[in-house]
C-alpha cells in the first residue's frame, strides 16, 4: 500500500487497493495513459503484470540513438506524471484527465 489509513483506495479507479503495479499500471487510468503514450509511439502492447516487467519491455526496444533516448525518458515521465496526478488528487483534490497526465509525459 502506498498510503495506509481511510485512503487505502486507489485515488484514480476508487476501486482497488492502491498499490504500486495497481496504480502505476492497472488502474484503468494509468492504463489509458500508458495506451496515449504508446499509440503516439505507434507501439502496440500488453499490459505486463508488473512494472519491473514494463520496465523490462520498454528498456529492451531497439531505437536509434535519439530515439532510444527520447523513448527512456518517456518511460520515467509518465510514473512521475502519474505520481503527480496522484498527489493532485489525493492531496488537494484537483483531478488530471488521461490526455493532461499523457501528454505531459511525451516528448
């Protein structure tokens, strides 16, 4: 759990307990961000189990040079738009659409 107490609840879905693949990659939100980014990559996927196994998949694409790069720092952008977005909600109840928190993560 990331924050124990009355707010256990994932602050996106309201739904499942937020943990950090539940948050990061399950909730539907998170999913629908990660789904804008990649049809702007024009990549299809998988929605992987966990985030080590998404790390593993976004770090073994084989980009050229500026690309791969451009394509690492998107991978950290969108955990760190999506933590934003979290905190937003949680802690002064502003609420992020899919398109704000997607978006801000791409190049």
């Amino acid at each position: 759990m990331i924050y124990e107490g009355p707010l256990s609840k994932c602050p996106f879905c309201v739904t499942f307990e937020e943990t950090p693949h539940h948050l990061f990659l399950h909730c539907i939100f998170s999913w629908n961000t990660w789904c804008l980014i990649l049809v702007w990559w024009q990549m299809l996927w998988v929605c992987p189990p966990s985030l080590a196994d998404l790390a593993n998949w976004w770090f073994d694409n084989r980009f050229r040079r500026l690309e791969r790069h451009i394509w690492e720092v998107t991978f950290f952008a969108a955990l760190w738009s999506l933590w934003l977005a979290r905190n937003d909600l949680v802690f002064n109840n502003v609420s992020r659409s899919i398109t704000e928190v997607g978006v801000g993560s791409m190049p």
